[in-house]
C-alpha cells in the first residue's frame, strides 16, 4: 500500500490574468480553476488547513438580513425578483420605519445573530434615502451589533455618511465573472460594481462582496468570479457564497439545478484564495440538506445568514439552524464571545 502526498496549490508571484489597472494580482483564473479541479478530498483537505491556520472551526458567525425596502428595482438582474424587468410578484415597498428596524434587529440579536444586515432595492439610495438608513445604522449599532448594509452604487458623499454612522460592512456583490456579467445584468457595469467597492474601502468599511453560482455560468467562469474576489486589494472580509434560488418569473428561473457538490468546491475554493476572511452560506441553504451544508463547513464556511427569510426568499428556519449547528458542535461565534 502506498500513501499519497497531497499536493498544495498556491497562487504565482506573477499571475496575469486582466483586471483593472492599480489591483495587485495574486492569483490567475487558471489557477483558481486548478483548485476546482483537485479530487474532493484534496480540496476540501487543503481547506481545512487553510481555516484551521486562522480560525476556530467550530465557531460560526450568523447575520441575519432585513429587507427595508422591497421591490421595484430599476436594474435587470436576472436573478432578483424585486427587478422591475421581471414578474415574480414582489410588491414595490416603501422603505421601513426606524422603529420596526430596531425590533428586528433586537429579535435577531436575542436568537443569537451578531450582525444585522440591511438591504433595499434600488440602483442606488437617493440623499433623502440615506439620512434614513443612517439612522438605521446608528440604533442598530446602540444595540451592540454589528451593521452591514446593502445599497447599491454608492457616492462618495454617502459613503462617507456610512462612514460616520459607525457602519461596519457594506456589501455589494460582484455577481459572477466579468466575461459572463452581460448575461445576467445589462443596466450596471461591472465596473460600477468595481468603483463602488473601492470607495468602501477608502473610507474605511469592511468590505462584503462575493457572488451567485449555479446560473448557468461554466467551471472557468466560476472561477474567474474568485479569482476577482481574491485579487481585490484587499480581498473582502466577508464573502458572501449565494446558490442561485431559482424564482419563477424571473429570467433565471428555470435555470439547471447546481450539482451540490460543485457548490461545496467553491466554499473549499473561497476559503483557499482568501484564508482570513469569513465565507458566508448565504441564498439557497434553504435548498441544502444537512449533510451539504456538514460537508460547507469542512470546506472553511464560517458564515451564515440565519432566521427564516432573506430579503425575499426564503432561509431555513432558526428552530433548524440550531439543531444542526448542535449536531456538528458548532456554535454561534457571539455566544463565545
């Protein structure tokens, strides 16, 4: 019997592939595709030493998200069902008063979630928008928890008055890979998504950005998607992993179902290319079984969305988060602290 040695993959010192001018490069999508690529077990080995290396396995971080304002969304994203350009039934909103923010908020924090998440639909908040949701920022915050928020493109002016509410994360997503942006989204550039991230990051505030798999996009395509996390300078702090929820009326809605396993690899991925930061199970758990999301945390998730809705989709339902968190001896990372 012979014993095979694992063969680690680390990025070049001079990886090339093209991305925006002033962005150090760290890994290709070459060598991205080459971790897809490695037999499960060497993966999801070579993850588990990345996490361990820097974190406690055991722990996970849960956010839960809020809604402030549903629907009508001017851009076309393919996937949401509170774009415009699509028929899912979702009723254009209004946004949320302060005080029924703060009691969700409070709720999330008492079933143990340590950072609260605020999403509205629109291209981007207008100023009258933003004195609001800066009030948002400032009563969670008062309440102990961490805040991250979800706008949109953001200007400087308003990125700074995140700035001075205490905001922790923004997060904007990047989606997908550039070369298969254009199939999903026609009314924002990726650049634009690019700019937005950058401005966060001068200010000051955590980054959260990360994408959506299983929309039809290909193995390297899925990997040029991490490799433009990774290559962010910095990479995120928070990586936001979301399996297409598949909603009927929108363009992706009958979209071919992702194989499970292809969705563990790009945690395994995830957690490689960016070893600190903290890789979230975020749309589509509802979706999972156990056992996926078992072998998610093997591969280096310590993230998770939790309660029973997102912005308009459903979540798992708390009640089964924590058995299955109890199952694993996992536990809530705010607990521990």
């Amino acid at each position: 019997m012979t014993t095979q040695t694992v063969q680690f993959l680390r990025p070049s010192k001079s990886a090339d592939s093209a991305k925006p001018s002033g962005i150090a490069q760290r890994w290709s999508v070459d060598e991205v595709e080459a971790l897809f690529k490695l037999p499960f077990a060497d993966l999801l080995y070579q993850a588990q030493q990345v996490h361990r290396e820097h974190f406690d396995v055991n722990a996970v971080q849960l956010s839960t998200l809020l809604s402030i304002k549903s629907g009508g969304c001017t851009e076309d994203c393919g996937y949401c069902p509170q774009s415009a350009f699509n028929s899912a039934g979702v009723e254009d909103q209004e946004m949320l008063k302060l005080e029924a923010v703060v009691k969700a908020a409070r709720a999330a924090q008492q079933k143990g979630a340590g950072r609260f998440c605020m999403g509205a639909a629109w291209r981007e908040p207008s100023d009258a928008d933003m004195a609001s949701v800066v009030k948002m920022v400032e009563a969670v915050r008062d309440l102990g928890m961490e805040t991250c928020a979800t706008l949109g493109m953001l200007s400087e002016e308003h990125v700074e008055q995140l700035r001075e509410a205490g905001l922790d994360y923004y997060n904007h997503n990047l989606d997908s890979a550039p070369d298969f942006y254009g199939e999903i989204i026609t009314t924002r550039d990726y650049q634009d998504r690019l700019d937005t991230l950058e401005r966060v990051r001068r200010a000051g505030i955590n980054v959260c950005s990360g994408g959506i798999v299983g929309m039809g996009e290909s193995l390297t395509q899925r990997a040029g998607l991490i490799a433009q996390l990774a290559n962010l300078n910095p990479y995120p702090e928070s990586v936001p992993i979301n399996n297409l929820v598949k909603v009927e009326g929108t363009a992706m809605g009958n979209a071919a179902d992702l194989d499970p396993l292809d969705f563990v690899r790009t945690i395994a991925v995830a957690r490689i290319t960016m070893p600190k930061a903290r890789v979230r199970l975020s749309a589509g758990r509802q979706q999972m079984s156990d056992a996926v999301q078992a072998l998610c945390f093997l591969a280096g998730a310590n993230s998770m969305f939790y309660g029973e809705r997102l912005l308009t989709t459903g979540n798992p339902d708390v009640e089964r988060d924590r058995a299955l968190l109890d199952k694993l001896g996992m536990y809530p990372l705010a607990e521990k602290m």
